[in-house]
C-alpha cells in the first residue's frame, strides 16, 4: 500500500494550511481534494479575517487574490419599508494590518493550495476520499475509488457537507437546528460604480449585515463589495427555512427587492448562483477534533465563530490547521498518533484567542433564536425613527412615547426588557 | 428611478443557467428510497433545495442531480424533517458544480 | 511502435457567451483547457497502447504556463507530454499549426501512429488532421470510431455518416478520431500521483523546432477578422400539461404540426 506521513482531505484553507504547515517540516504529505480545481466547490458568505491568517501568511494581501480591504461596516436592520443603520467606518481597517477581505473562494483557494504545493506537499485535484480506513478503532489511511493509501494521522479538513466523519461513526449527523444554508448571487458591477454607491475607494470596500432581511426567517442578509462585484446572499437556519414553506431563492429575492438593497445592486449583472450550508457555530456543537490517527480541522469540526455581527470561519479554520500541524508534529517526535498525543491539538486550540472568542460569544448563539430579532425588532427600528423623524399633522411625542407606539399589540415591554437583557447577554456585557 | 430601469429578478432556472456544472451523465449522486417518500407527510426537500433539484410528479419525488449546488441541505433536512430518504453522495470526482466565483 | 497524440489546449466552448447587440462572440477572460474531443484522442491512443505496449506521448500546443493542465492526460496513461510554446496564443492560421506539429513529429521520429481530434474544440476548422498528414506523406484514417492494431499495421472503423467503413493500413499512419467516439476514462488517486512524475517538457519553436517564427508568420495565407455566433430562433414552447403523460400527448401533437414526426396518431 502506497503511504504517506499525513493525508489531508479537503484543500480549503484549512486543508492547504495544514498540508503547507506539514510539507515545510519536512513530511511526506498528500492533500487530496475532490474539486477538478481547488476552491471550485465552494462558497464564501463571510469575510477573511487578517489578524490571525497574517501570522501564517505574512502580508498575505500582497500576493493573495484577495478582493477588498473592508473599511465599512453597515449593520442594518430592515423592516419591510423601513432600514435602520450603523455605519461604521475605520480607516486603519483600510491599511496594514487591516481587519477583513472580502474574497472569492475559486480565486483565493487555488492560491492557498499552491503555497501548500510549493512547500512540497502533493496536491491531487479532481479525486474523492471516499471513506477513512479504519483498523480497530484507529484511522489508518483512506479509500479513494479502487485505491487505499496509507498515512500516520489523516487531517480530515472536508469542510460543513463533509461525509466522511459521518460515514466512518465519528460525528453525529447534523441538525438542521444549528446549521444554516447560505444563498448567494454574484453580481457584476463596475468597480468605479461600487467606489461611488459605497463610498470607498479602489482597494478598499464595505460589508452589509443586514437583520430582518429574511422575510421572518431566521436568518440574515449580508452584501460584500468585491473588485468588480456584489456577493449578495442570504443565511437561514434549516430547519426554520422548511418550516416557513419558502424556497430559499424566494427569500435572497424579498431580500434584493428591498428598496436599499435594491438601489445597491441595480443595473447589476447577476454572473453566478451558488449555495452552501454553514454552521451557526454553537459553541457547544464542536465535534470531537482528535482521535486515533487523525484530526479534523475548520468547518469540519464545526469551528466557526458568529456573533452575529461578525462571521469567522475561514481565519478559524486557517488557525485551527496550524495548531493540528503542530500537534502532529509533536506527536511525531514521541512518536505514537494516538488520541492522547495528538490531544496537543485541542490544548493548543484552546489557547488561541480565536478560540477564547468563540467561547466568549457562546450566548449569541440563543439570542439568534429569538424570533423577534428577525421581524419584530427591525421593523420597530424604522417605526420609531419614523414617528422621530416624521413631521405629522397630528401632535409627536418623545422616543419612549414612540416606543410604546411602536409597541402596541406586538410585544410587551417585559418581552422587549427581556430580550434587551438577552442581546445584552450575547453581545455587550 | 423609474420601473423600466428595474430589472426583473432572474428565474431560478435562468440562474442555474449561469453556473457551470461538468455534468456526470453516468451516475446520479442522489439516492432516494421512493418508499419512504410515500409516507412522508413533510417533504421538506421540496422546499429547502436552493436549486429545486427535488420535485413531486407524479405520485413520486423526481431528483434533478445534474442542477445540484451541493450545499447538503437536503440531506440534513430530510434526516430530521422527512422520512430519512435521502442519501446524499458527493459527486464523483471532478465532476458537479463548478463555481468560478465562489 | 510509437504513438503521438495531438492535443489542443483550446478554449474552453462551454464558457464562450454572444454579445446579444453584435453577435459576435466574447472571447476574453475565457479559461483554457484540454477540450473533450481531446481527451477522446488521449483515450483512443491509451487504448491502443495498452493494446499493443506501445510507448505514448502527447503533443501540445499552448503556452508555457499551462503545463500543470496536463495532469489529467497523464494520469490517463500517456508516457510524456511535449508542449510546443505557442508564439501565436492560440490564433494561428491552420496552415502554420500543421507546419509546428509536423516539426514536432519529425523531431520525435520515428513514430508509428499519429492520432488527432477530427476538428479542434474552439476553431472547429477540420483541417489539421488532414494537411498533416498530407505534410508528412502518410495515409489518414479519418472519423475512427473503433482501431485495432492489426498485421503490422491498423484496422479502422470509420464513421462517414451515412455508413461505417472499415479500412486497412500499414503504418506509419495518421488517425483522426470521431466525435465522442472514445469517452475518456475516469482516473485514479493511484494514476494521478504516478502522473505527477511524468514529464511535460516545453519546447520553443525556435530552440527545438528550427523553425523562425517570422517565417512561419509570412506563411499564413487566412486571417480571421471577425467571430460572429449564428443565431437559432427556436419556438420556445412550454407544454402545460398537468402530468407527464398530458405532456407527452402535447408534445406529440405539437412535432406532428411542426410535420417533425408523421403519422403518430
């Protein structure tokens, strides 16, 4: 049997981080991913968050094909005539180190897969793993097609769908509870039109999050600038999207047919439709990340950090790589790939504020069930604004009086106190 | 702005036309057990498929694979919604979806 | 016995849209690839390496960088790919093509079989298998759907349309192979790993060739000045029937109208 010192499954950027961390010290690696093209299976609804992946690619933003430096954050909140915004604008986010790019996964990944190549790991493209091969409880290589290849630990880095972990009874299947399908279009605009509708300039750009986008599903709305497009998706919970008896396409069109996220797309040329499921990334929905002879890195292993204003998943997954590399490492040098050796990895990943962000925010994940987060709050937004802002025949009252407007027959205001404790909760305190 | 300006949204199908799928002609990657559709009172593939691969003709779920995005939603749909029918493969390789965007 | 297989890194059709005011065909920013009537000429030349143990190289034409586009032909079973460094990024006329191809075998001499697409994906001219094999004075097996090495020489089956043709040859020879006549294999992890050490070496035109690329450019008898999609009006009729069977009927009728199918009733 062919063997090699590691197997990596999955060239995304957990994968091809891993596999390039291994190949520099020297391992014989395979990364093996079932895409013709790395990055062609994939989809990014989020941005790429620079910190942590600048310690592992140094000044990454001037060889990645990143798209825009993102230096605006519009946090909306959009009632159904009504949009509630924090704009947000940083202009050390627009210069290195930076914060956040806004990127497309068939031209970064390719990328990443090539540094990985380039520190000397094999990269096979176009072949799917079919299972993990197991001996006595221990992983001890892989089956693709007719061929088993042999390997000390495998990296499995299959991303959400993966199957593999599934297949082999190390992970329980998902519930459609705690994963959400994203849903996004491409949209081609000139880059002189996006600088001018977004206020920025050629390298930098601006993210949209956007509450109460989703027709009262759970879920959110989100658009990010790229070089000569929109990405223009919307994010609902599984089982909420079934429940609600709409088709997700249906939904991302109530969300674009919204007069301000219309008048940021239009004249726009829709280039691309794509999907894919994503985490919520509860805190207490990670899966078990080592067991004998391998360990499993990024969203395989659910890792991914939302509160709901911010979405790491691909920083969390480029972390999470370099603390299983390390850990593999390590266990090489006692060598023995068991649980217990590669265990480091969970130690290691615990320690890196990524991590401890994660933990943080562990009660946004409930406040992002709360309904009325998603149709009550947005609209009550734009309603109290309006009766603020709107000179009327009729005599005004002050904000609270115009709550208490707002409010009548919808909620009472020990639901509204509550839920205010509960967005405190996640959030603030 | 006037309505003229306005373009109308896209058809699902007009969308799916503007991806690229290297089409497997062979094989599906879907299976389904046509047995347990029968009994299933939520169907919730028929809703939740981005691409509408899943359709109810004729007393029977019809599975159009090739429209595929492969996000696997239907799989965890249909584990916990539905009757557990479907089973759903990853395509074989190279072939499916192939975002030039992503 | 030796055998070439020519390759064209063409673009790839399927990504070419028409300009809906013009016409005419937008051709930038489409990506490249070793096209699918290609590939069924790596399939066919495999087939007849294994059949035979011959040794199997690849001729290509395209650009240096596309060297790593090759992997899949190789993991496919072909021994060796030459990539000839196109001077002219896919636009040359045919007649300088077959000049370099025809090079390029003379230099690999000797070789027993050549095989060729029956058209090239994108230029679709039809011309190449034909003039090289006029250049290299050897006869040309066209529209083979089926070879079998045989007596020292080929058998081919031979699609022309209305009626297959069997032939017999000696080599050497030059084979064009029939659309979709060979589907190319699905390959391994196994093949692709013992791909990744196989050469693609890169020959220039002048370094390897001999040839001088002013020449070649005086050559060119053809010049393409303009690329125009033809456009087909369909009818575009959408069967409103409640169920399949409803459908069917209503298709029937609709093709007996349009006198497509007679007499169905």
């Amino acid at each position: 049997m062919e063997r090699f010192d590691v197997i990596v499954v999955g060239a995304g950027p957990a994968g091809a981080t891993a596999g390039r961390a291994l190949a520099q010290a020297g391992l014989n690696v395979l990364v093996v991913e079932r895409a013709a093209t790395p990055g062609a299976k994939n989809v990014s609804g989020g941005l790429l968050y620079s910190r942590a992946v600048a310690e592992v690619y140094p000044e990454f933003w001037k060889h990645a094909p990143i798209e825009r430096a993102i230096a605006a954050h519009q946090i909306v909140m959009l009632g159904e005539h009504t949009s509630t915004a924090l704009d947000f604008r940083s202009a050390q986010a627009a210069t290195p180190p930076f914060n956040a790019f806004s990127v497309l996964r068939a031209k970064l990944d390719p990328w990443l897969a090539t540094q990985a190549e380039e520190a000397g790991a094999s990269l096979i493209s176009g072949v799917n793993v079919d299972a993990l091969l197991v001996e006595n409880g221990r992983v001890v290589g892989i089956q693709a097609g007719p061929d088993q290849i042999g390997a000390d630990v495998v990296v499995v880095a299959e991303g959400t769908a993966g199957l593999l972990l599934k297949q082999a009874g190390l992970r329980g299947p998902h519930n459609p509870h705690d994963v959400s399908l994203g849903v996004k279009e491409v949209i081609a605009l000139p880059p002189d039109v996006i600088e001018e509708r977004f206020q920025c300039d050629a390298e930098t750009g601006a993210a949209y999050t956007l509450v109460g986008s989703t027709g009262g599903v759970e879920g959110g709305g989100f658009i990010y600038t790229n070089k000569a497009s929109l990405s223009v998706g919307v994010v609902v919970k599984i089982d909420s999207l079934y429940a609600s008896g709409r088709h997700p396409h249906e939904i991302l069109d109530a969300f674009k047919a919204h007069p301000l996220v219309q008048r940021l797309v239009r004249g726009g040329e829709v280039v691309e439709y794509s999907a894919q499921t994503v985490h919520r990334g509860g805190f207490h929905l990670a899966t078990q990340l080592v067991g004998d002879g391998y360990v499993v890195a990024g969203s395989a292993a659910r890792l991914l950090v939302n509160n709901v204003l911010t979405l790491r998943g691909m920083d969390f997954a480029i972390t999470s790589a370099v603390e299983a590399a390390q850990a593999i490492l390590q266990a090489r040098f006692a060598g023995s790939y068991t649980a217990a050796t590669l265990g480091n990895y969970v130690e290691r990943l615990k320690a890196t504020s990524i991590y401890q962000d994660w933990r943080t925010f562990k009660d946004a994940y409930g406040l992002m069930e709360n309904p009325r987060l998603f149709s009550l709050y947005p609209d009550l937004a734009g309603e109290v604004l309006e009766r603020l802002l709107t000179a009327d025949t009729k005599p005004g009252s002050k904000a609270l009086g115009a709550l208490s407007e707002a409010l009548k027959g919808k909620a009472s205001w020990l639901t509204l106190s509550q839920d205010m404790l509960q967005i405190a909760r996640g959030m603030v305190l | 702005m006037t309505a003229a300006s306005q373009k109308p949204q896209l058809s699902l199908d007009a969308r799916l036309g503007l991806d690229r799928y290297e089409i497997d002609a062979e094989q599906s990657h879907i299976a389904v057990d046509h047995d347990k559709c029968k009994t299933c009172t939520t169907r919730p593939c028929l809703v939740c498929c981005p691409a509408i691969v899943y359709r109810w003709t004729d007393e029977r779920v019809a599975v159009a694979y090739e429209n595929c995005l492969e996000c696997g939603t239907c799989q965890i749909a249909c584990d916990h919604g539905g009757r557990g029918a479907i089973t759903w493969h990853i395509p074989a390789g190279g072939f499916g979806i192939a975002f030039r965007y992503g | 016995m030796n055998i070439v297989a020519l390759v064209k890194y063409s673009r790839d059709v399927t990504e070419i849209k028409v300009d809906p005011a013009t016409s005419e065909l937008r051709t930038a920013g489409v990506p490249e690839r070793v096209g699918l009537i290609d590939k069924n000429v790596v399939e066919a030349a495999v087939r007849l390496k294994e059949a035979t143990g011959a040794g199997l190289k690849v001729i290509a034409l395209a650009p240096a960088t596309a060297r790593d586009s090759f992997k899949d032909v190789l993991a496919m079973g072909v021994d060796e790919v030459v990539l000839i460094e196109d001077p002219f990024d896919g636009e040359a006329e045919a007649g300088i093509v077959v000049r370099l191809l025809e090079a390029a075998i003379r230099k690999l001499d000797p070789v027993d079989v050549v095989l060729c697409g029956f058209a090239s994906d994108d230029g679709y001219s039809f011309q190449v298998g034909p003039r090289l094999a006029e250049r290299l004075r050897r006869p040309l097996l066209a529209y083979a759907r089926g070879i079998t090495p045989e007596g020292g020489g080929l058998r081919v089956e031979q699609n022309l349309d209305d009626r297959m043709q069997t032939v017999t040859a000696p080599l050497p020879a030059l084979v064009s192979i029939d659309e979709e006549a060979f589907p190319p294999r699905r390959t391994t992890l196994m093949d692709a790993l013992k791909a990744k050490k196989k050469p693609v070496n890169v020959w220039g035109i002048e370094t390897e060739l001999g040839l001088s690329r002013a020449d070649l450019e005086s050559s060119a008898r053809i010049a393409d000045t303009r690329l125009t999609g033809v456009v087909v009006r369909r009818q575009q009729r959408v069967l409103k029937g409640q169920d399949l069977g409803a459908m069917a009927d209503e298709l029937i009728d609709a093709l007996e109208q349009a006198g497509v199918l007679k007499g169905a009733a």
